[in-house]
C-alpha cells in the first residue's frame, strides 16, 4: 500500500503538455527556473511518499472523534501536519509578501495531486487553507491581510469554508445563517453549517472559518450573501490566539469514506466575525476561489486514481493465477500477464495521464491568465482556463471512481477485503463528483456560461487548438502519429458538432444532455493533450533527449486512448441530442418502479 | 429506505420479454397458472418488503460477529429466515418429490431478485442453498438426495460452497485441500477455505458444506479435483444433526460491504466428509450448478440496482433544490425536475429493465431448455442459455454498481453519509462483479467457449432474433417504434462485426477486446428486450389490454435507452478491435508510474 510519487510523469505533464515553460516566460516567477521545479517536486515527494502516505489507511480505520467540541484526528495527522507546515508547503503558490514561495499555482497543482494520492483525507485540510488564502489576497482589507494571511500561508493556522446548510446544498441561495453587527465593525454571526471539512481539528493552533451568511434585510437569494470570516480563537493584541469564540463542532459526520478528514457540523452562536469584502457581496468571493478550489478537486480524483493504480499495478505484478497466454516461464503467472488485466491496468494509466493534463493544463492557464504582460494573452488564458475547470473537476472524479473502482476488481476478492486497502480509495473517491459543486453542476456550467462566454469563443479556440494537433500528428514521420489522429479527427468534429447543437438548443435541452457534452468534452481535450505529448515525445526521440523508452510510452499510451475512449467519443452524440422532452413527456409514472 | 417489490415490472419483463408461457406450454409445470404467477409474486414481494427490507441497513450497521467458532448473524436474520423456511422459498424451482414447489427456475429468479433488492446480505444465505441443492439434485448419490435433500430445500438446513483457497481464486485447479479415505466410504477432509458465503451462521440448524479437495494421487489441475459433501454437524440414524464434525469457522472477513453477511475463512481438520458424483469429477459437478449461480448473481446487479434506484427515486421527489426550468409552481423545486437528475434517473431505470430482461430471459430459456419435449427447441435454448449467462452475470453486475453510483450521487452530500443508506448499497453491490467468476472471467467465458460452440452458432440465433425485432419495430404502426429500430438496427450490425471479428482473432487479441466484447453483447441484447417489451407494449395499446400508460412508459424507457445506451454502443468497435498488441508491445515500463 505504499506510494510513489510520479515525478517524471507529472514534470512530463506540466513541461511538455501544458507548458509550463510559459509561465517562466511571463518573468512573473524570477526565481522559478527548470532546476527548481525538479528540486521542488522530489521534496514534495519526499514529504508524501514518507510521512503522508502511510498514515493513509491506519487513519481510515481510526477516523476521527469529538468530544467536548474537540475534535482528535487520527495518529499521525498532527505530526504529518507539522512537517507540512515546516516545510512552508502551504504557501508554495503565494506571494512572498506574505511568507509564500511565490510559485506558479500550477506547480501548487503538482503539490496538491501529491497530497491527495498520499491521503486525500489529510490533503483535505490544506486544500481547505488554500481556498481561504485566495478568498483573502482577494477581498480582504489590509488589516484582515497583515493579520489573518502570514499565520495561513504559514500553515500555522488553518482555514474552513462555510456554505452548506441542511436546506442549502446546490442552491447556495437558501441559506439562513445570520449576521448582525455588533456596533464595533464586528459582527455577531449565528447559524448552523453542515459539511464543514476541517471544521475543528487538533492540528493547528488556530481555525480561520469564511462563513457565508445573510445580514439584517438583506435581499433573498444569492444577492444577499455576505463572506464573514470568523476565527475560533480571536487574535489578541500581538495577533496570537486569544478568546474562545462563539463557534463549535456539534457533530462529527459517520461517512462513507475519508474517515480521516473530520467533517463537522458547526454551530455559530453569536460568534464574533468581521466582513470580508462588501456586504452582499458573498457570492462574488466565492466565485474568486472557485476556480481554484474546483480544479484541485479534480486534482483530487487524479490523485486517488494514481493511488489505487499504483496499487493495483503493484498487485497485478505480484499475483499468480492460471496460464496467461504469450507469457514466459512457468504457470501460474502474474495475472498482469493476462491481457484482461493489461487492458484494465492500460486503461488506468492513459485516462489517469489524461486527466493530469487537463488539469496543469487549467493551472498553467490560471498561471498565465494572472501573469501574462499580454492583455489579449492573458484573455485567452483566461477563456481556456475557465472552460476547463468544469471538465477538470468533473471529469477527473468521474474518473477517480471508475479507476479506483478497476482497482477493487483488478485485486479480485482481495479488493473486498477492507485490510487490502482498495476498498478505501473506492470509498474516498466517491465524494469528489459531489462536493465543490456536484458534477451535474459542473454540466451545467459547462454547456451554460462556458458555452455562451464571448459567443462560443473558448470552445472554438480549443477546437482550433485540437485540430491543430491534428495536424501535427498527420505529417509526423512516425507512423504511431497519424493513427492518434485518425482517431482524434473524429471525436473533434463530434466535439464541434455537439457546440452547434447545444449552443442553438432550448435550455431544457440543453441541461439534459449538458452531462454527456461534459463528457464528449473531457474524452476529446484528454486525448488531445496525449496527442500533445505524443508529439513532443516524439520529438524528444528524434532529438534523441531523454530516456528513449519512456517517450515511446507516452505515445503507446495515446495510442490506447485513442483506440478506446476516443474511438467511443462519437457514440456520445445520441445521448447529448436527445433532449428533455423523452425525460419529462411521460411524466413520473415512468420513472416509478410498480 | 423501504423497499417495494416492482411485481408489475417483473410481470411485464417475465411474460411479455421473456415469454414465460412457452414454459407453461412444456407441460412440464401443470399447477402453474398464470394466476398462481401474480399470487407468488405478490407473496414473496410481502416477504421481501415487510419482514426482510427493513433489515438490510441496521444488519450493514452491526455486522456478524465469531466467538468460539460460532457466527452470530445481525439481528433479526434468524427471524427473517425463519419466515423464510416457513414459506417454502427455498424450495420454489425444486421438484415436489424432494418438498419443493415445483415451479419454473425462471420464477425463482424473480424471487431472488425481490430477496437481494430487499437484502443482499440476508439473500447470500438462500442463493448458497440453491446451488449446493441443483448439485445434489445432479450428482448426489439417491442416499445422499434422501438424507439432505428435503432438509436443504426445506431450508431447515443450508449449505454452501468451499472452492477458494489463499492461491486459488481464479485458478481454481490450484486449490490443496486434501480427502483421504477413511476406509468406511467416507474422507477425511483437510484443508482451509477462505471466502466462504455464510459459512457459519446461527440461521439454520445445520449447515451442509460442499467441498472442493484433492484425494490422494489426484492428477493435478483442475482434472484432480473432486466434490465432498461435509456437514456441520453429521446427520444420526433417524437424519437428524448428530456429532458435530471437525469443520469450523475460524475467521470472519473485514468487507467493504455485504457486511451482514458472514464471509468465513473455514478450516476442515479430518472433517469427514462423503463424495458427491465421482472422484476427480468435482469441476463437472461445479459446472452444472454454475449457470443458475452466475445468474443469480446477475440477478443480484438487479436486486441492488433496483434498491438503489428506488431510494434515489424517492429522494430526488422530496429533497428541494433551485429553480428547474419548467418546473410548476413556486422554487425550490424537488431536483427530480432538474433535468441532470431526471436524465439519471431515467437512464437507471431503462438500464435495470434491460438487465432484468436479460436475466429473465436466460431463465425462461434455462426452463425450457430443461423442459421443452422438442430437442432442438430444448438445444436452441440450451444455446441461449449458455451465451446469456455470462452477460448476464457480468453486465448485470456492472450495472448494479453504476446505478449504486448514480444513486449515491442523485443524494448529493448526504449520500456520502451512511445513515441515508445510498452508500451502503454502493459498498454492497461492489462484490458482484468479483465473486462467482470476476466479470473478466465472464467475458473471457463469453468470447472463447460461447462464442465458439456450434461453430457459433448462438451469437446467429441471437442476430437473427434482433433482426426480426428491428423489422417489428421499422413496420409498427407507433412511430416511437421506427425510431427504435433506427438505433437497434446500427447497434446490432456492430455485434454482427464483432463477432465476426472476434471469431477470426488470435486468441490474446480475442481476450484483450473480450469485455468490451461482453459490454458490447449486453447493451444490444439489453436494449434489443426492451424494444421486445415495445412491440408487446404497442400490442397492448391497441389492443386495449391493461393499463395504457404502463404501455406507453415501457415505449418511453426504450427510447431513452436507445438514443444513449444503443446509440453508443458502436463506439466499442475501436477497444473490441484493438487487440493485445498495443498493451503488452510496450513492456512493462508503460505501465510504471515514475
């Protein structure tokens, strides 16, 4: 059950698939040379192969426990977080006003998918921080800045996000929690929240909670949200941790996974907390950290699935049953040698480097959205940023679920087995298609205001961009090349296709297919980007740079996608076309089971 | 969390799908009315959804616990099964002669469905049973059927199946369990089994283990293995539990779900034990029972899909979230108005309806192919039959984790939560694809033996029956009915190709597209029944029999299937075609992440 961070692949992803050298272009990171990505990713690995990793499933069996509105998380996690915070990790993509490493938030990325393989309960808390940092760089007052950010970017203090409540999920707009000003430009916030990750824990001195809350005649609906940030213990004068404030965990959520990760449901009692931005304003600095906060969870699901493959990978090569065809030596063999296996396993690792792809891919774009001198650049970056955030988030936990899920069933009856450790990723996977926007909303968001931005503007750049991949596989001198693009011509004029007919359908229309368009869109970017890297590891190998090997295999790699997932995209077209009317026409009595 | 047995559904799928009468015509079944059909339905669904239902999450909560050899079940299972016994399900398909019902395995099935909807944990117990007793029936010696055979179908006594040990999963033949004779025409029995259904259990008050063992110079494989019948305790002169024999319980398995039901690891130290059929002959024995115990847990991907559907169902009518375009009356409106859910829902529930009738249909054929005085009717079913259970099995079982997934989803954050009882059905219905044969097995099963026997024979039959429903549906007088057909039509020339493809392949080529093979085989046998179940429906319609909209919604769900499932489904051609090559040309290195 141990875990090895794949450096090579993710460099691989970050260099030659999203470019990350852009990034280094804009002169915005003078510091940040190719050395220091290499040198930054292996003590990233070092701290989750080592520390982090192994705590994963002790810290499953032990989960968490409150008592006193305490909360005690498993063994391990305080220690685990203590060499995070010492190793300044939590603000590798901040600032160095702000105590950061002031690196590119795609390198943040890389970091995050590591934390995530290594114990995505673990990885829970600093992401939660992470969030809560941009929502401060953001809309935070100077004071609210000087005092609040060094403490979180440090990692000495951790930070929660409070949305949900019992009858506000989805709709963020029906919440109920209240605020009321105190008179002193504080305010009394009061209210209960459920689902809050990271509510209370014993691993930082102090827990900076954003709470989204309605203030005194505030209009109904989202245009009457205000962002409080409420600390549980109040700074004193020299900004250490002085009074107890008003907010406690009340409950401790009895989940199906990521029992590690205490999931609290919070009560605010009069707690003191100050306004951070404008009144009604709430909504606006979520959507600041939206971005963020949703790619990470698509991070999230590439992490889990590396996980459960190295596992499964690992077990495969370890197994013996029957006679596998083609393989050497005496029966039985490694059940990797059975080409059921191979395919499962095969298929793991390309959607996996798929799913990487997209997902640096958004972050570089994040990257240069921010940083790139270039206004008409910077809107492009930022055009592709936004349509691939849906698509990362959900198409990444999709597929954390169906890759974890493969590796139950690669461990055969052993997967069932608790003690084996694959039943936990399937366990954990399953929450990242729900939270931080169930992946129905990412659809939705997709085949809406991602569609409709600057008159379908994002999607016909990356449809340009895909064809010009195309292209470039067509005319390569290895013959490995055209046959991606055979495939990948195909599923892009379906991807174009699908745009026309959702960007003229009714809206009803629309959102009943808008899951399978996020679909098609996911299929097609994530064996585009393998096409990108088939083309740059083609190069390599021309170039004769770098391992020779290990290029071929990204190109063996696309070309398994292609033959698989691509092949299939198409098939996508009868599901996104067919409308709300077949859902809706025969009313619920086709729906009932009689 | 209630469940309700869907009687009218499996009504619709038994007689106007799969066609029950024809069993009813053999004559081999003269108390079976039609109307005795509804009355057993309905009275099985009484147990099913008052006395067993209502267990299944508290029996996931609290677990079977071992002291001293002896399993203690979840409260309320020995009750449970004392109904059980005192209704005589388990003796439903078994003959009269031996205390049974007499009935057709076809309905059987059906009950087995509505016991894995109400419970998968409390159905494992009575699925065991049923195998252990078609052994007997089989290949047991007419002492051996007097001495068990009422007790078993009766369920006063249950029975099991040991076949897997630590290096024998898969690889049956490698299994060393040992039986010696011990001179009186009984064996001594010695070995460890692991894996063991309800091996242990404080139900019934016998449990009668049937035993995979080696005897003494035995040729190696699976050509050396033979069948034992071990009791727990030995029956005495007047057949009643006697000496307790030396098998026991000696672990429980720490699962990931199916939690009330005991997995034992057994240990047998001499256990005496009497040969079932003859010696090295055990595999035969196995063989015999194993297309009704794959079926069963084909049906098992029903029963659970079904569950999960109908809390889903129920939840996405109450839980209230947003606005939904079109939605009557004031927002918040019940999310099953959303489109995104309303898609999920209905592509369930299609997709169950097509795993039903898949199954049922392998059970009516199994009855006539048992039963039909015409012999090549009888080996025309037998054919079916054979190529059904394999798909059966596997995609059934895939599909009952998919739609545990959806479900889970459908629930948003609270179906992560395991008081709400979504998650539990996900972490149940994991174990189907892996157990009785892993779905790779199935597929491996369907793309060698199936595909080959009679010169392939079957897949013909099965391609000519589709054609027919295609030209049913093109000349309907219901213009839902063409639309159909312009699905079925496609999807069915693509497994025409398939097979032609996989015929003529090498057998690693063959064996690295066979589960997208089986995938591909079951979404166009799927959703050829449910267009059978459209012609039926139409007939209806016009001929004014029943309820319309019942009719109507079985065109509907068809549709809906058709224009995603079927509409989809020649895009499997590039993963069925891409053979072995790509997956193992590249070595190892491809598959390691570094």
């Amino acid at each position: 059950m141990s875990y090895r961070a794949p450096v090579r692949d993710i460099r691989f992803s970050l260099e030659e698939i999203a470019a990350l050298d852009s990034v280094r272009a804009t002169g915005a990171f003078p510091e940040f040379s190719g050395d220091l990505t290499g040198a930054i990713l292996e003590e990233a690995a070092k701290l989750c192969n080592d520390v982090i990793a192994p705590l994963n499933w002790p810290s499953d069996q032990q989960g968490c426990t409150l008592k006193d509105g305490e909360v005690k998380t498993p063994d391990g996690f305080p220690a685990a977080y203590a060499k995070f915070v010492e190793g300044g990790w939590q603000g590798l993509q901040f600032g160095t006003e702000h105590g950061g490493m002031g690196l590119p938030r795609a390198l943040g990325c890389a970091l995050m998918e590591m934390l995530q393989s290594a114990s995505m309960s673990f990885g829970l808390g600093p992401m939660l921080s992470f969030g809560a940092i941009e929502a401060l760089i953001a809309h935070g007052s100077d004071e609210q800045r000087a005092l609040y950010l060094p403490k979180i970017i440090s990692g000495e203090w951790s930070a929660t996000m409070n949305l949900t409540e019992p009858q506000a999920g989805s709709d963020v707009g029906a919440l109920r929690t209240k605020a009321e000003p105190n008179g002193d430009g504080s305010w009394a916030v009061s209210g209960q929240k459920i689902f809050i990750t990271w509510g209370e824990h014993d691993c930082a001195e102090n827990i900076i909670h954003l709470v989204l809350a309605r203030t005194p005649d505030s209009p109904a609906g989202t245009k009457g949200i205000s962002l409080f940030l409420v600390p549980k213990f109040i700074p004193d004068e020299s900004g250490n941790p002085g009074k107890r404030n008003g907010v406690k965990a009340i409950g401790l959520e009895h989940k199906m996974g990521i029992h590690g990760s205490p999931t609290c449901t919070m009560e605010y009692a009069n707690a003191t907390g100050w306004l951070i931005g404008e009144e009604n304003r709430g909504m606006a600095a979520m959507f600041t950290m939206m971005n963020s906060a949703r790619l990470n969870v698509g991070v999230q699901g590439v992490g889990i699935a590396e996980r459960a493959y190295q596992q499964a990978f690992e077990f495969a090569k370890e197994r013996r049953q029957g006679r596998a065809p083609g393989a050497e030596g005496p029966a039985p063999h490694a059940i990797i040698d059975h080409p059921d296996v191979r395919r499962m396993l095969s298929l793991m690792k390309a959607k996996i480097e798929a799913a990487r792809a997209i997902c640096f891919h958004a972050a570089v774009e994040g990257d240069l959205a921010e940083h790139h001198g270039d206004e008409d650049e910077a809107a492009w970056s930022r055009r592709r940023e936004e349509l691939l955030i849906p698509v990362a988030k959900a198409w990444s936990t999709d597929l954390g679920v169906e890759v974890a899920s493969l590796g139950v069933q690669i461990h055969g009856g052993m997967g069932f087995i608790e003690e084996t450790g694959a039943a936990q990723h399937y366990r954990d996977a399953r929450i990242a298609p729900i939270y931080e926007g169930t992946n129905g909303i990412q659809a939705i968001d997709l085949s809406g205001r991602k569609l409709s931005m600057e008159g379908g503007l994002a999607f016909a750049e990356l449809i340009e961009d895909i064809r010009q991949t195309v292209e470039d596989c067509e005319t390569s001198s290895n013959p490995a090349l055209p046959e991606l693009a055979a495939r990948l011509a195909p599923a892009v004029d379906a991807l174009e296709e699908a745009v026309q007919w959702m960007a003229s359908a009714d809206m009803e229309d629309r959102l009943a297919g808008s899951t399978a368009f996020l679909k098609l869109t996911g299929d097609v970017t994530g064996g585009w980007l393998l096409c990108v890297g088939a083309v740059a590891a083609q190069r390599r190998l021309k170039e004769a740079e770098g391992d020779a090997g290990f290029a071929e295999n990204r190109i063996a790699l696309a070309g398994i996608y292609a033959e698989t997932v691509l092949a299939a995209a198409p098939g996508l077209m009868g599901e996104i076309r067919m409308g709300a009317a077949p859902l809706f026409e025969p009313g619920l009595a086709m729906l009932e089971s009689a």
